[in-house]
C-alpha cells in the first residue's frame, strides 16, 4: 500500500532532474503519472521525447503505470491538453507538479528582451496555465457535489526568496510563483484543492555549474540527490497533507525549513505625514533591527 494508492499525478519538466526524481517517487506510492516533457535543452531549445519515455518505462517496470505527453506548459493551449490528457487516458486528475523551467542566465546590462521573456513564459505562464486549467476541472467538480482532494506543488526557488545576481528573469519568475502559491492556495480551497510550493537544492542540469564540486557526493548520504526532495512532494501530494497549504518548503539534503514570507523588520510610526528629511533623520529608528542593505542570499 503507498500513500498515493488510486491517484493521479501530472509531473511537468519530468524526464531529468527533479522531475524525474519527483514522478518516479510518485509512483513508487501507487499514483499513475502522466510525465510531461518536452526534452528540450536548459536554454528551452530543441525537442525530444525520449527522457520522458524512459521515465515511463521505469514507472511501468516498477509496477504503476505512466503516459508520455510533451506538450509545451507555457502555453495555454499546450497546458489544456495536459490536462485532458490524464483525464482521458487514467480518468482522472488528483496532483499536479509543476516543475519545468529554463535558464537564460545574464546579467540585467547584458540580458536581452527574448531572455527575459522565455524564463518568464515558462516559468511562471508554465505554471500558472497548468494550475488553470487544473483548477477549472477541481472546481467544476466541487460544483457537482463531488468530493475533491486536489494537490498543487509548484517550484520556487531560493534565488525567488532572496534574489541572486545573474538572475533577473529567473528570480523574478521564481518570486511570482511563490507569491502566486498564496493566492491559489486562498482561491481553492474552498473546493478541497491545497496549493504549496518548494524551493529545492538538488544536484541537476541547472545547478551542476552553479554549485560545481558541492554538488558531488563523497559520503554515504548524498544531500545533492534530487530524491530527497521527491520525499516532500511526495507527503504535499497525499492526502496526510491536507491540512497544508499557502506554505513554501525550502528543502535541502535531509533539510526541510517552512518559510514565513515577508515581514515587517523596522517601523516608523505616528499621526502625521512623514517628509524626506524627516525619514532621512529617522532612518536609525527605522532600520534599528535590521540593515538597509542587501539581504544575503541564503539563510545556510
């Protein structure tokens, strides 16, 4: 028996990394899973079907069941067919993962327009238009009298929470979708559907360059392994977590932190309108518990 007995998953940018990690675990606890991919390069270039493929196949070796699908997330049109098709082919929809992205790393002086809005595009239309439409299908359900136990797990990222040189379009992108997790989370809930998102470190395709000879393992736990994070979205996805969402989770090795968002550091207060000089000389008061620069990228 697995957690997941009886579900449906869909896991998008599923043929390596994270995504992979994530449908094979999904899997693994009995959920069917439709593995969307569009075997593109980490620029968001070229197409093969065969990462998501071989994915299916372990799915099938391991016992489940899984279907190959590589439409492009980012559009609506694309993200739609997603949807019908585990609806078509398994009869149903009770997770979806969003986890496809790019990279088009450049400085803010050196990014170009395309840059900028291929990792928006993908990242953040990418999930907004799958949650959509799943979205449609939960609350059409709900409407019905049916009882629904929807899952939403989408992606952040660190360099969202805390912002990180190099990567405007990424940490911009990355920012709304945990911005976005909160206002799914407040809108269906009422139809039984919980919305979360997690901020992983994992050892993939995009961070191998950052992260270089931290990402290899030389001990026996490998705190890199993209599993330890499939572990969480594994638990976000069954039906212990209901009572979780509007919660993003930053995950790290055997690290779990739920992060509490913004909040106030320094006030100011009183009964009358504040000039520029006024604040200038307050500014000590104001910024007493806190500095006014930059805050460091990570809370490691």
């Amino acid at each position: 028996m697995g957690l997941l007995d009886g579900k449906v998953a869909i896991v998008t940018g599923a043929g390596r990394g994270i995504g992979r990690e994530e449908a094979l675990l999904l899997a693994s606890e009995g959920a069917k899973v439709v593995v969307n991919d569009v075997g593109a390069s980490l620029q968001g270039e070229g197409g093969d079907r065969h990462p998501a493929e071989e994915v299916v196949d372990l799915i099938r070796a391991g016992g489940s069941d899984g279907a190959v699908n590589a439409s492009d997330v980012s559009s609506w049109e694309g993200a739609k067919a997603l949807v019908d098709q585990a609806l078509d082919t398994f009869g149903r929809l009770d997770i979806l993962v969003n986890n496809a992205g790019i990279l088009r790393d450049k400085m803010s002086f050196n990014m170009e327009e395309s840059d900028w809005d291929d990792v928006i595009r993908v990242h953040l239309k990418g999930h907004f238009a799958m949650a959509h439409h799943a979205a449609v299908h939960w609350r059409g359900l709900a409407k019905a009298g049916e009882d629904v136990h929807g899952r939403i797990v989408n992606t952040s990222s660190e360099a969202g929470l805390f912002g990180n040189a190099g990567q405007a379009n990424y940490s911009a992108a990355k920012a709304g979708i945990a911005s976005m997790t909160w206002v799914l989370a407040r809108e269906l809930e009422r139809y039984g559907v919980t919305v979360n998102s997690i901020s992983p470190r994992a050892r993939t395709r995009m961070t191998e360059n950052l992260f270089g000879e931290m990402a290899k393992a030389d001990k026996d736990f490998d705190e890199w392994d993209p599993r330890n994070v499939a572990q969480l979205v594994g638990f976000l996805a069954s039906d212990e977590a209901a009572d979780v969402t509007g919660q993003n989770f930053v995950v790290f090795g055997g690290n779990v932190w739920v992060m509490g968002g913004f909040h106030p550091v320094g006030e100011l207060h009183r009964d009358s309108m504040w000039t520029p000089t006024e604040l200038a000389a307050a500014k000590g008061d104001l910024f007493k518990d806190a500095s006014p620069g930059i805050p460091p990228f990570s809370f490691f």
